[in-house]
C-alpha cells in the first residue's frame, strides 16, 4: 500500500472531503486516502469506471428519497 499512497502524493492537489477523507485527482482516477492530514494511512484508487458508479448510486439514492442519506 505505501507504494500507492506515494503515488497519490505525486498526484495533483488533494481535497479534503471530511471525516479524515481526502481525494486527488491523478489524471485519470481518483485517490480517497484517510489520512490525518498529514499521513494517508488507507488508500483506494477508483478508475473513471468506478467513480461513474458511484455517482450512478448517489444519484439512486437521490431519487428515491436517500433514506435520510441528504439530511
């Protein structure tokens, strides 16, 4: 892992999304590290394929009412 979270170093600036959460783009995928702010102790890296996926199910949940997700 310490291989990927290198690289997602090297990537572009990273955005804090909260709760520890923060995503860089690297010029393809996106990086979601958890990380103090300082050091990123888990990584997933998320190809376009994937994050369209994700947002197909975030846009599910928000259309069918998100079960409080939005609240």
């Amino acid at each position: 892992m310490d291989r990927h979270i290198m690289a997602k170093d090297r990537a572009g600036q990273k955005c804090y999304l909260g709760d520890g959460v923060y995503v860089v783009h690297d010029g393809l995928g996106v990086w979601l590290t958890a990380e103090d702010g300082m050091v990123a102790t888990e990584a997933i890296y998320m190809e376009p394929s994937v994050v369209k996926k994700l947002n197909e199910f975030i846009q599910s949940l928000a259309r069918d009412g998100g079960g409080g997700f939005f609240q």
